[in-house]
C-alpha cells in the first residue's frame, strides 16, 4: 500500500491510500511550523483550547456528544516535535461507513467535525474564551508536573532534557511550565490566527472512501483554509555534543532508573542516508528481546526487568532505560557500555545479524496492517520530501553488512547519564538488614 | 494430516468475520480466526492465573495453597528449555515477536510474524508443553522477577488500582498482586512449580488461537505432529476454592490511601458486585448491560464529567469501565483529583438524583451506540481479536455473538440493573497521595 498524492485546495494536500482491509479509517491533519521556544509553549496549549468547543458545538460536552454521535470517532489533537519542527496535528479514528446503518454518512460528519476544531473555534469578543484557557493551563501545568508519577519516563525525559542543555530552542520542563502560565488569551489566539491559520494543512486518509469522496468533502469543508506561507521543513539533523555530563537524582522510590543518552551522528537523510543501518545496529544493541542488553543485563547477570534501547532518527539520538536497585547502578551501567563496546570490536554473531535483520523486516511488513502506522511511516518521509515505500526501505535495510555496523558502532559516544536513584528503603531490605 | 477432524464454524454477518473451533484429539481447543493481514498471531493459553492459589492438586490429589505470584512466574520460566536455550531465541531467528503475559484468570503465550509461521508455531506448542524448571533456574529468575515487582510497586497508577481491589475484597485472591511480592517469590520451588504445571497445563484447560492470513490445514498439521493423538478421557476436574462465596456483598474497607510520589492525587474507587451469574452467557449478557449503563453515566459527553470539569474537580482522563469474570465482578472509576473525597462526593450525589429522575433513554441509545462502534473496531487487529477470544473463551461465553448482546440489552434492563449496582455500601476507594500531603 503506497499513498497518492493530490492537491484539494491552493492550502490543502490530500495523501490517501484506498483500502478496505480495516474496519476503522483513519484521518489525520498536520500543520507543520518551525520549532522555537515561544512556537512550542502556545502549540504546547492549543491542542486542549481547540477541543474545548467550536461556533457551532460551543462546549467540550456538545463536542464530546456529536463523537459519540458518530459511532465513537476518537479525535485526538496533539503537539509534535519532529526534528527541528513542529506539528499541530489531529487524527481522527473513525468506524468505517459499511458498518454503520444506511445514511449515518460518519466520514463526512468528521470532517464536517474536524473543520468546525480546526476553523471555528469558540471565540469569545474574538479571543479564545478565558476560563477554558485558564482550566487547560492547569491542565498542561499538571500534566508536567505528573510526568513524575512514570519514573521510567521521566528518567528518559530528564536524560533528553540535559542532552539538549544548550539549545534555546528545547525548554525543560520546568521553563516550560513556567512559560506556559504566562500566556493569555489575546496572545495564544494570534498564535493561531497568524501562524497556524495561514500554514499548509497536509491531510492524510487511509480507508475505503475514494479519492473523489474525501476531496469532494475536504473541498466543501475547509474551502477557507488559506495557505499564505509554506512552511520547508528543516531536514534532521544530528546534534553534536558539548561533553559528557552525568546527573544523579534522589527520589523515593524503590527501583532506581538509569537512562543514558549517546550521539550516534546519523539522522535521516534525502542523502547519504545511513539510518537504516542505525536501525539494525540498534536492535543488535538494545531493541530486541534477543538483544545484547537483554541477553546479557537482564538474563546473563540478572541485573532488571526491562534494559532496552531506543534510536530517534530525526535527531541521531540513541538512548538505554533500565530499571535496578539502586546499589547495582555501576555495574548495569558498564554492563551497557561493555555491550557496546562489543560491537564496536565487530563481537557480533552470526545469530544476533541475522535475528536483527528478520525482526526489523517483521516490523516493517507489520506496517501494513495498521492504518496508523501506515499514516506515520508514509507521512512522516513525506514530511521530509524522503522517498522510498516500505518495500524499499525492507531492501535497504537487506542491504546492510555487520562491517558497516561496527564501522558506525565506533562513532557513538556517550553524552550523558541521567539516574534516579531510588531512596525508598523496600520491607525485604529492612527485613535483611535486621 | 488431520482432515476428518469435525469444525464448527462461527460467523457475523454483520461483522462480515467468521472463525472455525476444532476439538484436536489431544484435549486442546483449536481456534482459527482468517484475517487478510500481513500478520499472523497464535496465542497459546491457560485458563490459569493469579487467582487461582488454593487448588487440589493433580500430584497429589490434595488441596494445596501455593504462594503468591506463581503463575506469572510459571510464565517466566517456561521459555527456558531443558538444553539450556531460550525459545526467544528460537522465535527470532524465524523473525517472530514472542512475548507471553499472566492476568488473574489466564497466561497467554502469544507470537506475532509475517514469515515463517510454521516454524514458530510449532515452537509456541513445543515450549509451552515442555517444562523444564530446576532449583539453579527458578532462583535465577528471583532477582528478574523482583524488580520487576519493585517496577510495578513504583508505579502510582498500579497500586491505586490494587489497592481498590484491597479495600473491596476482604479474602478473594485479586487483592493481591499477580506478580507476589519479593517475600513470597522467594518461597517458590521447581516442585511447586511443576504441580501448578500438571494441574493447569493440561490441553483441555488450554486453547490455542491463531488470527491471520493462515489456513485450518496448516495449523491443525503443526498441532498434529507436537501435541499428543490422544488424551485421557476420564480427567478429573480442576477444582478450584471459588472465593467470591467467602465474599460479603459489602466492600471491605470503604477508604484506603498510600503515599507515593506523584505530583498530584490519584484516585480509584470500585463499586463491588457480588450478583455474578455461573453461565458464561449471562456474563456476558450482563458485562454488555453494565458497560451500557457506565457509559450513560460517565461518558465525556454526559452531565457527570462535564460538571466534574466544569468545577476543576477533576483532570480531563477519567476512566471507566465494568470487569466481570467467574469469581469477581465490580465497577471502577479511576482519575486525578486535587479532592478525591469532593469526587466520590459528586458522583454519589449525581447517581442519587439519576435513581430519583430516571436514566435516559437518549442516553441509553447513544451508549448502546458507543459500545457497538468500539467492538467492531476491534477486529482491526490480529493482537485484539486473538486475546479478546480467548478471553470470551476463558469466561465460557463466545466472542462474535457479543454484538448480538448488545443490541439485545434492552432499556428497562439496563434501568433494573442500575437499582443493584453502584451502591453507597459496595463502595470502596483508595487514594494515592502525593509524599508532601502526608508529612502535614
């Protein structure tokens, strides 16, 4: 399944891939913009401010409703960092027509839906109304804040934080939550009015609508979208380091959590792309349950439950997450390095290339099978104007030899380790220590 | 080859779906659901969870109380084989995605491929009926399980939800933990670990469902050439103590809290039900009623979370839902709120004025609605539909008629079932606190 490609309006693209496979379509709308500090803190926002009522379902209950209405479409509104850009997108998941009864027409009702989010917001004397804004900076200043309660995920978040220390344009959570309680109405509905209104709206469809249908449809509905400006997407790119940093973090929790964070120095590329051959190497490392770190931190020395890793292609960023005891974090952590440094000496076997190989290739053709991931796999590459369908990134990645691994192994470096270090004294070690 | 093996066929003409149940001659349940996907899964399961600790056993024919935690530690063990390997091992290099889960009434072990499904399917029934545990291996896994125990302990959202279950069961096994804890993990021996092995292991407590792009032929082939031609006809029963007969229709303890770290306080508050039907239909009957009615209450779009909203009682994720199975059965509404007491205040305020005015018929509709869209959704999935069956399998009801359920219920069932259901005394709620709170 490959996507077509048309254009519905001088503001609107239309990507689609027409099948009947699923029983649920999927439509996504993106507006990409650059990334800056202040970009992210109002698009940081937006998402919740839009779903909080529209001109013509003026509350999130009449909205919430008119969902509900059309056969449980989940509308899900969110901020994306790609890169260096930034996206404002939507994604509506939606019952297929052919299982709903005659006339109750559900893929015209959403976009009819969406257009009413995404065009007609709730405006109040011209502004977003202030006391929904007001809830929703509550809401993002907790959502922040709650990103504690998931120690493993904060732990990746503080170790991404601090590999970004010195760029203006990545806020930690904390600046974030302080900028974020400073906008207002007036200043968040300019945010909108001039720089999402006017950008290129990319709209991607997979289901069992024709082309002619969805056009038709987008056509009658976002007919006022107006794209003034195109926004060119700033190509990734890998991010150079400034020197190790290591940061220790106390809480009182009983499992400690080490996230480390290396430079790998190769992003996705339109050229000289070499990604793919971060993917096997990464799955050689840490994202399989083959993997070496799986093999030999978690099963050989018993040391977690989970040691994984995980590479981002869009900045070249290859991170570990570990949970131990806490007493146990200098042994895990050259555990992870001495897993590395194997396959920087090229230790790798016959039997780890090959499972690499066959189970990124599993994940590839899985792809197929999900509208979703059919809809980020292709829309992202077309964010960056990438070619190259399914097939032919399963062929690159075919194409990829252990020599070119353990060459690309030698130029990742280890930029900074984050690690919660777990205070809460666990009833078993009391009990021991008695 | 296994053709004259008898097959019934179970089909939706409005779900345009349909899957074949063969009973193999070894005693095990085969399912094969077709699905035009690039991906195959098979699932392979027991109808054996956390719960089930107080057995008689088929070693030794005697009641036995096991600790806490061995079936998920069964589960773990099971992927080490007697040369040593590891079958994730095996599944990758067929480029197969293994896992394998423990819930408190089932383990599954489950494989995903696009290639080689032969290879890996065989290895699925190969390792799952081939145990080999010693004393070295069950202790090696120790340190494995135990943080994995101290990963879940950490997790705020995992311990209010336990500790629901602690406030509304008095002795039902749910209240504790599917994994055990540090303490009763290490009471686990190979011994033990073998009779909870032969008494559940057994192909007829067992299914196999596959979900894919993958012929009747070909699975019942594999079964053929690992499972046995023939199983014992006169097996005696699993006995299990059925706990919800020791269990008052009153919630336990109505308030239970725990400090934690998290940023803001949690909640989850169950409404217990003791009235749990012995037939799988009814269940089933009732779980469609029940998920109805939660949704006619708690919806987004309904008077009660708006107003929550409205009033900055509550965070915008609150989930609900109805969980029924053959010992247990209860309501839960879980959030984040800065008052969780002002919560559970409202929505016993607001349940009180819906049994006064009446529920909704518009409600009703839209909720009958809601339930309908996400059941067909999930077929989607050969993950959903192969776990969604075995669990309708493991609750003795079956799965493709559940949308007949649906549009069944009627309105004025639905009203019935409401005057027995979220009641002041059922009620039981636990709070996560976040550290500072407690030290005032």
């Amino acid at each position: 399944m490959i996507p077509k490609k048309v254009t519905v309006t001088d503001g609107v693209t239309l990507s689609y891939i027409r099948t009947n496979k699923f029983k649920t379509g999927i439509l996504t709308f993106t507006v990409p913009f650059s990334l800056n500090r202040e970009n992210l803190v109002y698009n940081t926002l937006l998402p919740g401010v839009l779903r909080r009522g529209t001109r013509r379902y003026p509350s999130m209950a009449a909205l919430n409703r008119r969902l509900d209405e059309l056969y449980a479409t989940c509308v899900e509104l969110r901020s994306q960092r790609i890169g260096k850009n930034l996206t404002l997108s939507l994604t509506a998941e939606l019952l297929d027509d052919s299982y709903a009864p005659p006339g109750a027409k559900i893929l015209e009702g959403v976009v009819e839906l969406v257009a009413e989010i995404l065009l007609h917001p709730d405006l109040e004397g011209g502004f977003f109304r202030v006391k929904p804004l007001e809830q929703e900076i509550r809401f993002a200043v907790d959502s922040i804040r709650g990103e504690i309660n998931n120690t493993r995920a904060y732990a990746a978040i503080r170790c991404a934080e601090l590999m970004h220390r010195d760029d203006p344009d990545y806020p930690t959570l904390t600046e974030l939550e302080a900028q974020i309680q400073k906008v207002d109405a007036p200043s968040l509905t300019r945010y909108y009015q001039n720089t999402v209104l006017p950008s290129h709206l990319q709209v991607f469809y997979v289901g069992s609508a024709s082309i002619e249908q969805v056009s038709l449809l987008l056509n009658t509905y976002f007919s006022s979208w107006q794209c003034k400006k195109v926004y060119m997407p700033v190509l990734p790119m890998a991010e150079k380091s400034t020197g190790f940093l290591r940061v220790n973090e106390p809480m009182p929790v009983s499992q400690g959590k080490l996230a480390m964070g290396f430079r790998t120095g190769v992003c996705v590329s339109p050229n000289n792309d070499r990604s793919h051959v971060m993917l096997v190497l990464n799955e050689i490392f840490g994202a399989s349950p083959v993997s070496k770190l799986f093999m030999n931190v978690r099963e050989r020395m018993s040391l977690c439950y989970y040691c994984s890793s995980a590479y981002n292609r869009y900045n070249g960023i290859l991170t570990v997450s570990c949970g131990i005891d806490s007493k146990n974090e200098a042994v895990a952590r050259q555990a992870i390095l001495d897993q590395l440094h194997d396959i920087q000496k090229g230790q790798i076997s016959d039997a780890e290339f090959c499972a690499a190989l066959v189970s990124l290739e599993n994940s590839y053709r899985a792809i197929d099978d999900n509208p979703i991931e059919l809809q980020t796999f292709y829309g992202n590459r077309e964010f960056f104007g990438l070619s190259g369908s399914i097939d032919e990134c399963r062929d690159k990645l075919r194409s990829v030899t252990k020599e070119q691994i353990v060459s690309l192994a030698g130029q990742i470096e280890l930029d900074t380790v984050f690690f919660i270090e777990g205070t809460k004294v666990c009833a078993e070690q009391e009990a021991d220590d008695e | 080859m296994n053709n004259s093996l008898p097959c019934t066929r179970i089909r939706s003409t409005r779900l345009k779906e349909e899957y074949r149940l063969y009973h193999h001659p070894s005693g095990l349940d085969i399912y094969v659901f077709p699905k035009e996907m690039t991906n195959t899964y098979a699932l392979f399961g027991t109808k054996y969870g956390s719960i089930h600790n107080t057995f008689f056993s088929a070693t030794t024919g005697e009641m036995v109380t096991v600790p806490d935690g061995i079936a998920h530690f069964l589960e773990h063990k099971l992927f080490t084989c007697e040369d040593g390997s590891d079958a994730f091992e095996r599944f990758s290099d067929y480029g197969a995605d293994a896992n394998a889960y423990t819930s408190f009434n089932k383990t599954c072990y489950l494989f995903s491929c696009t290639d080689r499904f032969e290879d890996s399917l065989k290895e699925l029934l190969e390792f799952v009926t081939h145990p080999y545990f010693t004393p070295e291996s069950v202790e090696s896994e120790v340190g494995i399980i135990s943080e994995e125990i101290r990963m879940y302990d950490d997790n705020p959202s995992d311990r209010c939800f336990y500790g629901m279950l602690e406030a509304m069961y008095q002795f039902h096994s749910i209240r504790r933990n599917i994994c055990g804890s540090v303490e009763s993990i290490s009471q686990i021996t190979a011994d033990l670990l073998y009779q909870c092995y032969h008494t559940f292991y057994r192909l007829s407590n067992m299914a196999l469902v596959v979900c894919g792009n993958v012929s009747d032929e070909t699975v019942l082939r594999i079964a053929d050439q690992v499972l046995p031609s023939s199983h014992a006809e006169a097996e005696a029963p699993i006995q299990c103590f059925n706990e919800n007969e020791q269990e008052r229709r009153q919630a336990f303890q109505p308030y239970v809290e725990y400090s934690m770290q998290v940023s803001k306080p949690i909640f989850n508050i169950g409404f217990k039900d003791t009235e749990i039907p012995a037939e799988g239909a009814q269940r089933q009957r009732k779980d469609a009623a029940m998920s109805i009615l939660n949704e006619m209450l708690f919806s987004r779009a309904g008077e009660l979370y708006n107003f929550l909203i409205e009033t900055d009682l509550i965070s915008p994720a609150l989930s609900y839902g109805y969980s029924i199975s053959e010992t247990t059965a209860y309501n839960s509404v879980a959030g984040e709120s800065d008052d969780p007491q002002a919560v559970l205040k409202e929505i016993q305020n607001y349940l009180q004025k819906v049994r006064k005015s009446g529920l909704s018929q518009e409600a009703f509709e839209l909720g009958k609605r809601v339930m309908y869209a996400e059941f067909v959704k999930s077929f989607d999935s050969t993950e959903s539909i192969a776990n969604n069956l075995f669990a309708f399998v493991c609750e003795d009801s079956e799965l493709l008629s559940y949308l007949d359920t649906l549009e069944q219920v009627t309105f004025d069932e639905v009203c019935e079932l409401f005057q027995s259901a979220f009641l002041p005394e059922t009620t039981a709620m636990c709070v996560v606190l976040p550290l500072e709170n407690t030290a005032k």
